[in-house]
C-alpha cells in the first residue's frame, strides 16, 4: 500500500534533508516536502497532499508549523508527534512540569537523577527581579519558548549586575516572560542523549557556559564545538524510555549535566526533533524510525 506522507521542515537541515532524499525513493511512499519558512496556506482551500496525508511529519520551526499540527488534529490525519505534546516541548514552564511529573512518579529513577530548581518570572521591573534574584545566584535566565532561535537564549547570571547585562542584550525581548533555573556546578560537559525509536544515542560536548567562562568570546557557535560518543548507561537508556513513553514522543533528545559534588546527573532541558548533530548514519536512522511508524499506521 503506498502512503502518503507529508514532512515539514526548514529546506536546509543537512539531516532532514538526507532523510527526504531517503524516503523519496522508497516504492512504498508518496512524499510531500513542506517548508513552513516558504509555503504558507489558504486556510479554505489547504493542499490535496496536505488534506489527503496517512502521515504528517513536523520538525517545528515556527507558527506555521504549529498550525500544521493544528489541522492534523482537527482533521484526525496522524502525526509523529502530537500538537499537544509538542506544544509541551516548545513551552518551557509545560515541559518543566512533565519532566519534574515524570521523576516524581518513578521513584527508582528520581534516585539517579535530578531536576534543576526553577522559577518563571518577569524582568520588566528590574529592580523588582534584582531583589528576587539576589539570594538566587547563580542561575541561568532562559528564552520561554524553544522553538524560535532569533528569541532564545541561555544567559547565566552569577552577580547581580550581570542581570543589568543581560537586560541590555535582550531589550527587545523583556517584555516576555522567562524561565530560570538554577545553575549547577557541573564537570564542564554536556551530555546530549539522542532517541530514535528504540535506539539511544549519546554525545559529550563541552558545555557552551564553560567555554564563555573559559574563553570569553563575543559569540559560541554551538554546532562548532567538538562532539563524541559517550557509551549510553542502563540508567540513561531507562531514563530515555521513560520520557519517551510518559511524554508521546518518538525522537527526541535530552541534556544531562553531571555536578562536581555529586555522583548522579541533572536532567536540565529536552527537545522533540533535535539536530542529531554527532552521530553517525544518523539519517538512515530516523528513516528506518519513521517507517516502522508509517508501517503501523
């Protein structure tokens, strides 16, 4: 039977683009690429390939993106990822709360890992924030919503005064509210675990807030820094199951830090379709992934 699939991505992800080029020559598989960045819709009139989908696959990118997941569900067509749960991925406070669910519910987990202390809050009153920071430091003021990058950030605050900083550089964006966590002293890595179906995937980079204490440079390309594998413990490959089942989702990733102090790690962020950046035969992969799902449809 040949299905109908309609994938949604930016044009130019290396990774996506090596599984388009996969899946378009599957007998089996009716491509359709979209790219929320170029084509948008006439919402009375949506495409054929659109409307008559077996399978709608969304790397989120922007809103259009988000409206795509919306007319799947309203129109019953299957998606890889639900609009609610990848809703809960871009949020940071929602995702905070599924995660902190998640570890409150498997003791035997909560015993191996932990969540970072977090808070949401408001800079449009400086001075208001100072003073609820001030018995805080240090933390790590990130952007609310993920899934934008010309409005994310990760600034880490360690004296008051840096918050004066940071309200310079992000002006335009105070007006948001943000979500902070605690900083945790860690051994100057992060580990970015990768799940692909049933296969987890592990890669160990220097974490980008080490290097701008280390170095001090105007600005940390992140998909410069070095990576490699790290062999991937039971305990990480459990961890991994259990997000994928509690929170739907199929692939995705995760970023563990691992304290000075402390012999356990810290689960402090999760992204549903990451870059994959680091591992190897990556597209193959997901392809293999996305036709077990597309099998059981």
């Amino acid at each position: 039977m040949i299905r109908n699939v309609v994938f949604s991505a930016r044009e130019d992800h290396d990774v996506v683009k090596g599984v388009i080029n996969r899946l378009k020559k599957l007998p089996n598989i009716n491509l359709h690429f979209h790219d929320p960045t170029k084509q948008f819709f006439n919402l009375s009139r949506m495409p054929k390939s659109i409307k008559e989908a077996d399978l709608i696959i969304v790397k989120v990118r922007n809103d259009c993106s988000i409206d795509l997941l919306h007319y799947a569900k309203t129109n019953h067509i299957p998606t890889l990822h639900s609009i609610d749960t990848v809703l809960m991925c871009k949020n940071k406070i929602s995702l905070d709360y599924a995660l902190r669910k998640v570890l409150s519910t498997y003791p035997t987990i909560r015993k191996k890992f932990s969540f970072p202390n977090s808070w949401n809050n408001n800079i449009t009153d400086v001075n208001v924030f100072k003073k609820w920071a001030s018995n805080k430091l240090p933390i790590v003021i990130k952007s609310h919503y993920q899934h934008d990058k010309y409005n994310r950030f990760n600034f880490l605050v360690r004296k008051i005064e840096e918050i004066d900083t940071f309200c310079e550089r992000y002006k335009h964006l105070l007006y948001y509210d943000v979500y902070i966590q605690k900083f945790i002293e860690c051994d100057g890595f992060e580990r970015k675990v990768y799940v692909i179906g049933e296969k987890v995937y592990g890669i160990i980079r220097e974490n980008p807030i080490y290097i701008f204490l280390r170095d001090k440079p105007n600005q940390i390309n992140v998909d410069d820094i070095k990576r490699k594998e790290f062999k991937i413990s039971d305990e990480i490959r459990e961890l991994a199951e259990l997000l994928a089942h509690e929170l739907k989702l199929k692939i995705f990733g995760f970023d563990l830090v691992k304290p000075v102090d402390k012999d356990r790690y810290y689960l402090i962020d999760l992204n549903d379709f990451p870059g994959f950046r680091g591992i190897k035969n990556v597209e193959d992969q997901i392809t293999n992934c996305l036709l077990d799902v597309i099998s059981n449809l």
